[in-house]
C-alpha cells in the first residue's frame, strides 16, 4: 500500500533530484523514497559509525607507529653522541683543520649513503623489529 506525501524542498535539492532522475532514468519518487528510508534506516548510523571506527583505529596505529619511530630515533641519535663523546679525545690546535676537512668529507659520505637508501626506500627504523623482547638494565651498553 503506498500513500501520497506532498512536501516542499529547497530549489537546489529539487533541481539535483531532477538531474539524477534523468542520469540514472529513475522516477524522482524512486530516488527520494531511497533516500528517506536510507536515512530512517537503523544501519545508517551504525555503519557511518562503524566507518569513523575503523578510520579511527587506522590513524591510532598510524600515530602509534610514529611515536614509536621517533622514541627510536631519540635514543638512536642519544646512544650515538653518548657513545662519540666518550671515545672521541680533544684533538690538538695543528690537527683540527685536517680533522674538520676529513670530518667534511666523511659527512658528505654519509648524506650520499643516507640519500641512496631514502631513494631506494630503505630504512633504519624498519630494519627494528616492532616487538622487541623486554631488556633488562644489565643488557644496556655504556
């Protein structure tokens, strides 16, 4: 059984009905009859819920994955000064030049090495696996 509902509707709305009807060769009550009993319809909200979700979950490991990276990195680049001021003696006046002119080359090496692997997609954090076993304090170098 079916009933008649007038209603009224902006301008707008009525004319992009009306260029959908003709596109999709439906009736315009087909498409807003469609329409009202997707938005009554009890799913609706579940599934945009259902949507938000799983867009919420994927950008929490996206930020998790992040947080993780650079905890890595921090302590990555921490271990590495830590470790190179320990080792690496003050250098007398008459050496630092030659030293600062190694030290440039040495640099320049390693932003070319670093480059090659950016560009090949490789990286240092991937290489890490995401679950590492619990350390003890007896297993920290230094």
């Amino acid at each position: 059984m079916r009933d008649r509902l007038n209603l009224t509707l902006p301008v707008e709305l009525i004319s992009r009905i009306n260029e959908l009807a003709d596109r999709k060769k439906l009736a315009r009550s087909a498409i807003v009859e469609a329409a009202v009993a997707s938005f009554l319809s009890p799913d609706h909200s579940d599934a945009r819920e259902a949507a938000f979700t799983r867009r919420l979950d994927r950008l929490t490991r996206q930020v998790q994955r992040m947080e993780r990276d650079l905890g890595v990195t921090a302590e990555t680049l921490a271990l590495f000064v830590r470790f190179w001021l320990s080792i690496t003696p003050p250098l007398p006046l008459d050496a630092q030049a030659a030293a600062q002119a190694k030290g440039r080359e040495r640099f320049d090496g390693f932003v070319e090495t670093l480059g090659k692997r950016l560009q090949k997609g490789q990286s240092f954090l991937r290489e890490i696996p995401d679950d590492m076993p619990p350390s003890t304090v007896d297993d920290q170098p230094g």
